[in-house]
C-alpha cells in the first residue's frame, strides 16, 4: 500500500525502433528521460539507455532465442511493483511493443492489477528494413496489403504453427515473418 501523499506510478510500454537511434519517436525519448526505472529488452540499442535520467534503475529483461533467463511472468509482476510503489516505468522493447512484442499480454496484466499505462509505439523492423532497402510494403501496382506472421508460437502450446499455407501461398500482398529463423 502507498503512503497518501506518493504520487501514482505508471507503465509506458514503449517501442524503441528497429536498432537506429534515429527513428525513435520523440515520445519514446521524453519517457525514457523522465522514466524512474527501466526495464529493457536484447533487442534495443544500448545507446537509449544514456538518455536515462541520472539515478534511473535500468533492468536487463531481455530474451535471448532458445534461452529465456526472466519469465515473462515475472516481467509482469516487476511492471506492477515498481508501479505501486509511485515509480515511472518504461518497459522498453524492441521495434514496435504491439508487434509480436508481448506489449497487449503485459497492457492486459497491468490493466488486471489496476496500474496506469501509455503505449508509445515504435517503427517496426518490417517497415524500417521495407523503407532502408527500397522494397515498398505497399504499392499501388503490386501490392495493397502487407500480412505480419509470427514463426514463434507460446511455449507449451499444444499446435505449432498453425497456418494456412495454401492462403498464404496465394495471398496477393506483402508478407513479411518475423521470427522465422527456426520455424
């Protein structure tokens, strides 16, 4: 419980680029300035832990492939406690949070446990890597849709991959997989 006169805390689940600092949003920037703790992913650039303010806990949250060292239970539940105690959060991740992120499981448990939070979305690497190489997600003559598809599924679910290949073989759009290294 928090004494009276502490302010509330609150969660930014922030999206921090690609990796180029310089497509961050100004609005990632001021959270991350402003923010108390921080709590970031692998996939980040280092460098946009400098703009911490002095005295900023900064926290390693991050997920390497095949090796997660910090559940995303417990990820949770630290978003939630730092929080209570009147702290300014910024739950960092790569790319855009909302974008096989994991940043609507941890909205949704911060909305369970009754703490304030702000998505700032991020350039995702799709897009970003479309625009550095020239290769458009859209266009007028050739494609009209772009279809995001993820080559993980949770661990411990009962099916993998569960796609329509055939309307994916046919699909008359921009397709780009995100984490398909494995899968």
């Amino acid at each position: 419980m928090k004494p009276v006169n502490q302010p509330s805390g609150k969660v930014y689940i922030t999206g921090a680029g690609p990796g180029d600092i310089n497509l961050l949003t100004l609005r990632a920037k001021a959270v991350i300035e402003q923010a108390d703790v921080i709590l970031y992913d692998n996939l980040i650039n280092a460098a946009l832990l400098d703009w911490a303010k002095p005295g900023a806990e900064k926290i390693f949250v991050g997920k390497l492939p095949y090796c997660s060292v910090i559940t995303q239970e417990t990820i949770n539940q630290w978003l939630v406690d730092q929080a209570a105690e009147g702290k300014q959060v910024v739950r960092l991740k790569g790319g855009d949070p909302m974008i096989f992120g994991r940043g609507a499981e941890e909205a949704c448990f911060l909305k369970k446990h009754g703490i304030e939070f702000e998505i700032v979305p991020g350039v995702t690497s799709a897009l970003a890597a479309g625009a550095y190489s020239g290769i458009p997600m859209t266009h007028r003559d050739a494609s009209q849709m772009v279809l995001f598809v993820t080559g993980h599924t949770k661990k411990g679910a009962k099916t993998g991959l569960n796609f329509d290949w055939e309307m994916l073989a046919g699909f008359e759009g921009t397709i780009v997989f995100y984490m398909g290294v494995k899968n």
